[in-house]
C-alpha cells in the first residue's frame, strides 16, 4: 500500500481524506495556499507545503507546484478532492507520465465523461436512458429556436463544459429561447472556456437521483445504490439523501444496472457518480457523469458502510474490489445537510468572516440516530472570500427516514455559529416542513416552499412551549444570581407581541412546572445554562432540545430550529402597561453600551458603580482583526458590567449599563 499520499484540496474534503489515511496507516501531505496556512487540515496532516498565494488559479490549480510538493516530499500518490483538478485528465495523465499515482479515475475516463455532448452520446450508446432533445452543435439563437420548436418546451438550454449549476437555463418560449441562448453561450465562453451549448427536454417537477459507482483496475464495477439530491437553490445541491424516498427496488436495480453499463463502457476505475433527472413517475433519464468523489458522498457511506476514500485508493493502488453487487446492501437512511456561510435571511448573501462561536453537535450514536459531522474548520477560524463558503457537512443516520429527518433537526439545533450569517436556521425549516418528512420532493421545493425568500417559520404550539419555558428558565437563573430571587409564581411571557400567562412552580425535585393559563402544564427538567451561555439546553416534559438565546435589553432573543422571536418575561401589571404602549415601541438603549458586531472583549475597563465622563473608553471589541473602541456618549455611574475580557460577543449585546 501506499505509504504517503498528498492532497490536492483544502477544507473539509481535505480533513476527511487524512482521517482515513490516518485509519489506514498512510501518510499525508497537505498543499495549501497562504490563506490556509493555519488550517485544520494543515494541522492534521503529517507535512504540509506551501504552494501559492490565496487565489485557487495560483496556488491550488497549479499542477506544477502539486509536482513539484510531490516530489519534494516523496509522496506517491495524490488525492484531488473535488473540484479544482479533480476532473482535469490533463492533470491526471501528467501524474501517469511521471510516475506519480492519480486517487481517481483514468484519464481517457475522465475525458470521455469530461463534456456533456459526448458524455450523452456514449451513455446513450451504452443503452442508458437520456434525455431526448439535439445533440449536435447549434450555433445561432435561430438554429437554437427552430430546433427548440422541434423538441418542444419547456427546454434546458446547457454548456457542454457546464458544471456546478452554471450554464443552464430554462426556456418556455421563442423570446426565451433566442436570449438565453445566447446567455448560456456568454456565459459558458467566460466561466469554461468553452461555448458549446445543446438542448434538451426540460423535464418537469424533476428529482435529481444518482448512483454512486465504484470500479477497480480488474475490470470490475460494482453501484452503491442511489443518492437524491432534489433540494436545491439555483441548480446547486442544499440537502441530499439516501436511498431516495422515490424508487423501489425495481426502479433502483434498472438505474444501478444502467449506471454500471455506462462505468464499464469507459473502463472506470475508481469511485465516480452517475447523476440522473427523474420524472414524478420515477421515469429517469441520464444528466452527466462525475468522475470523482461527490460531495455528497457521506450519506452512500452512512447507508453501506464503505469507506469511499479508501475505495479510491485501493483501487489506485491495484487492488481489486474485495466485495461484489452482491454483497451490498442498504442499512437504514441517511441525509446530509450543506451548512455554508451564506445569510438566509437576507435573500442567502455569501456571509464571510470570523467563525467567532463554533459548537458543533456530538459525533457518533445519540440513540435513535448516529451523527457525522465532515467539517474543515474550527471556532476561530475566517471563512475566506477566495473558496467555497461551505463550512461543514452535517449527517444524521436513522434505522427510517423518519430517524434520519428527526436526527438531523435535533443535530441542527446542537450547531451553534456565530459571527457570520449561516444557513442552519433555513435547513432547520425544511426539516420541520410536513411536505419534506413526507418525502414528497423536487428540484423546485426551495422555490415552491419559499417563494417570497426564507423569513423563518412560525412557532407550533410546541415550539411556543419551548420559547416560554427557555425565557421562565433563563429569567430565574439570572434572579438568582442576582440575589434577587423573585417570589413570583404568576407572570407574563410575551412572545413578540403575543402574551401567555404562566404560573410557576417547583416540584419536590426542584424541577420546574410551569401552569399555562391557556391550558396544560409543561415540566422543565436538566436545565443547562448561565448567563453568557449562547445555548438553552433543557429537557422539556422529557425531551430534549436546545434554543439559541440572546439576552437584550428587555428580555431574550431566542431562536428554537425556525423559529426566532423577541420574548420577555413580565408580571402581569407590567405586561398590562406593555399592551397599552403605542405600536412599535423601542427599548430605551440609551443607557447601553452594545457591541456593535459580533467580536471578542479585548477589555472592559470599568466596574460598576464607577463613574465615566463623555468620552472615556469603557470597551473594546475585537473583530475581524481589528479593534473597536467603544466610548461613553454621556456622563454616568456604571450599573453593570456584561461581559469579561475575552468574551466572544455578538452584536447588540449589553456590555455597559449606566445607571
Ligand atoms: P455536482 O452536483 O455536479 O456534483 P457538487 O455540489 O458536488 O456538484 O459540487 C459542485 C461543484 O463545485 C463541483 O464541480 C465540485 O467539484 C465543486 N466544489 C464543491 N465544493 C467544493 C470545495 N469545497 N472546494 C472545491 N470545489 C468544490
Ligand atoms: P451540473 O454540471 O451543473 O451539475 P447537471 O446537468 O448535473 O449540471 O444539472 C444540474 C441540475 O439541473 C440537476 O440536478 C437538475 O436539478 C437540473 N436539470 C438538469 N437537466 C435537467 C432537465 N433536462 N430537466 C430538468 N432539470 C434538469
Ligand atoms: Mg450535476
């Protein structure tokens, strides 16, 4: 076996590909650019070199600094990852000719599946389904609407060269048709270098399902059953899953076996994917062939048990597949959700910056559902402008779908990040939506379950149990910390502008029992926070959750999955004066000091009861590298103090109070 591999790739992909080299007792190099010269897979691997600047096309795209690392460290193989050049056959053959072995395919396969025209041609001679539509080169939009009036709308206009959801477009009509093809031409001459376009049928309320392959230099090609990866936004994959909810066994061994004849016809040997679009009626129809680990791969893993990382090197090595179709089977379910630095809120806007806060849920069996969590980074770390802004792959397996759904809404909730937008509270909400537990999907779910952009869920009659039990809790705790227990039993939790009247008790286990006045009691138990803790965790009537909290002027910012709301805990004659101030009352905050972005307490360098004249300095916060010095905008005493020296901070917390 080999005894030292390099890798080609950064981030997660690199980290996970040194975990089973680790696993199997090979060594690693990892190349990296300047901007991950403090990266975790830089850490992990067993040597690193330097190969360029941040920018991919000059450091992690250059094929001469790979060799010449490769060289300079004595590996004897090199792993690609995806992306960058792990599709390049240039690439991978200049490895072949100096000797150095390539952790995929062949070139020749690479190539022949490289574009989609030729790729569509041999599947079809390969007797693999494909969509119908023109294979030949269309040159002018009129040749391109003639031919579309030909096939018949809705028709996709796609680059042969396409990839990652760029160069594809939909057209209805004549006027569609003549601009975006023209579009996609433009568009495919500047991000490939290459304009070649075709049509084909748009196929409607379409799945995406593929099949993962795996080939050996014997010969032998084995499928591990599929993956669906309907839920996207622009074309570009958000939640994946396997098996998909879609097939039976009829339909899955006709695909598998189609996905085999096309890997055998371009002798693959290594791990590759053969993607499909899929009709309601479970018809399917060959889309493309990737010739490289997907990233999606973890939930085939999860589902089969093989390790597809060390496929590809076995395989690479010479050996041949130790188990035959025969002997794979699927084990339960699992889905993987695609957590990136992006700002559902705000129409999901890339969100770089400093991962100020990284809890990531507990790996391994959590009894009814197992979590994997692929992530490259740690708390602390930038997410940087130069690559792809996914920042983990999170997995939860079930025995059922149903495990695998609930799974992963409660290994969501156990991610905490801040710093930077990220879109953990909008998968949240697919997995709390009846239609996705039903297994009804679509490439068009985002656009149909979200058509005015994602603005969070409204809370269940659950989840505002859980609001009003967090607030209660975390408005005790601080009481008493405060010596200044409360000896209140009756109160009111306002949610946003919603009140809900609450008796509070204690049992003989000092568990707290809240009675609602609207009816039914809920029990809080194994309560776990303080303040300054960015997580509520309890158990409520015996189930275990956790919200993200916030404490603000006037009460708690909480956020439980989907749902985020403003809730305040009051006694009832404060609650009345609430209900009779005018509408869109704001907090009084000018006797605030707030962060004014997420950052860290570089000092605080007064106490309570001090007192500040105008303009002296009472913190300072440090944020993307840089300081912020907030100053006092007015004489006073100081009240309270919000934070201590190297608290990690969000923005709009309390650091100051004056009197
Ligand atoms: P597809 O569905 O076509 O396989 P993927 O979602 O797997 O697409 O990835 C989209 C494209 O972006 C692929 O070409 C993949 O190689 C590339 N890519 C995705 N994530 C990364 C990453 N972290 N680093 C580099 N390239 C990536
Ligand atoms: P890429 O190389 O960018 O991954 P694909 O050919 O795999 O391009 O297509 C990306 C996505 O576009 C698919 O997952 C599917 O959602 C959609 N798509 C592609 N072709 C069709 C089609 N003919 N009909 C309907 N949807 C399609
Ligand atoms: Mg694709």
């Amino acid at each position: 076996m080999f005894s030292k591999i390099l890798i080609a790739n950064r981030g997660e992909i690199a980290v996970r590909i040194i975990k089973t080299c680790r696993r199997m007792g090979i060594k690693t190099v990892q190349v990296y650019s300047e901007a991950d010269a403090g990266s975790l897979a830089v850490e992990m691997a067993d040597e690193a070199v330097l190969i360029g600047p941040a920018p991919a096309a000059q450091s992690y795209l250059l094929a001469d600094k790979i060799v010449e690392a490769v060289r300079q460290t004595g590996a004897q193989a090199v792993h690609p990852g995806f992306g960058f050049l792990s599709e390049n056959a240039g690439f991978a053959r200049r490895l072949r000719d100096e000797g150095i072995a390539f952790i995929g395919p062949n070139p020749e396969a690479i190539e022949a599946m490289g574009d989609k025209i030729s790729s569509k041609k041999l599947a079809a001679e390969a007797g693999v389904s494909t969509v119908p539509g023109h294979m030949g080169l269309i040159e002018t939009p009129e040749e391109a609407v003639k031919i579309a009036n030909q096939i018949g709308y809705p028709i996709m206009i796609k680059a042969s060269a396409g990839g990652g959801g760029k160069g594809i477009r939909v057209a209805h009509s004549d006027a569609d048709m003549a601009e975006g093809f023209a579009a996609v031409k433009a568009e495919a001459l500047n991000a490939f270098g290459d304009d070649r376009v075709f049509l084909e049928k748009f196929i409607i309320d379409p799945r995406h399902i593929e099949i993962q392959v795996l080939g050996d230099k014997h010969g032998h090609v084995v499928h591990l059953f599929e993956r669906e990866c309907s839920i996207q936004r622009r074309n570009q994959k958000v939640i994946e899953e396997a098996p998909s909810p879609l097939l039976d066994e009829a339909t899955r061994a006709a695909m598998g076996a189609q996905a085999v004849a096309l890997a055998q016809a371009v002798n693959y040997d290594s791990a590759g994917t053969v993607e499909f679009v899929a009709g309601q009626d479970k018809s399917f129809f060959f889309l493309e062939m990737n010739t490289r680990l997907q990233v999606e791969h973890p939930v085939t893993e999860l589902i089969t048990g093989v390790d597809l990382v060390e496929q590809m090197i076995r395989s690479a090595w010479g050996e041949a597949l130790a188990f035959e179709q025969k002997d794979l089977s699927i084990n339960g379910w699992a889905i993987e959700s695609r957590i990136y630095a992006e700002d559902p809120y705000r129409g999901f806007l890339p969100s770089i910056g400093r991962l100020v806060r990284y809890e990531q849920p507990e790996e391994g069996d959590q009894g009814d559902y197992t979590v994997r969590n692929d992530s490259g980074v740690r708390e602390g770390d930038e997410i940087s402008m130069f690559y792809d802004p996914m920042i983990a792959k999170l997995c939860a397996w079930g025995e059922t779908r149903k495990d695998a759904v609930t799974g992963m809404a409660r290994a969501l909730e156990d991610t905490h990040l801040s710093g930077l937008g990220h879109n953990v509270p909008f998968l949240a909400a697919v997995m709390d939506q009846e239609r996705f537990k039903s297994g009804n999907l679509s490439t068009s779910y985002i656009k149909d379950e979200f058509p005015d952009g994602f603005h969070g869920l409204r809370p269940t009659v659950e989840q505002e149990r859980i609001l009003i039990a967090s607030a209660l809790a975390m408005h005790e705790v601080i009481a008493e910390q405060d010596g200044d227990p409360s000896d209140r039993t009756d109160w009111i939790v306002m949610i946003d502008k919603t009140p809900h009247g609450v008796g509070l008790s204690y049992d003989e286990d000092e568990e707290m029992i809240l009675t609602l006045t609207g009816g039914g009691d809920i029990r809080l138990s194994d309560i776990d926070w303080r303040p300054g803790l960015a997580q509520f965790k309890a158990e409520l009537d015996g189930e275990a959750f956790t919200a993200e909290v916030k404490r603000v002027a006037d009460g708690f910012d909480i956020r439980h999955r989907a749902v985020r709301a403003r809730v305040r805990v009051l006694r009832p004659h404060v609650a009345e004066l609430y209900a009779r101030l005018p509408e869109k009352a704001v907090a009084d905050t000018s006797k605030l000091v707030l962060s004014p972005m997420p950052g860290l307490v570089v000092s605080i360098p007064v106490v309570v009861g001090q007192e500040v004249k105008t303009g002296e300095t009472v913190a300072i916060i440090e944020a993307m590298k840089m300081q912020n010095i907030l100053k006092a905008e007015r004489d006073g005493v100081v009240k309270a103090v919000g934070a201590k020296d190297g608290d990690p901070v969000a923005a709009d917390d309390v650091l100051v109070e004056f009197g």
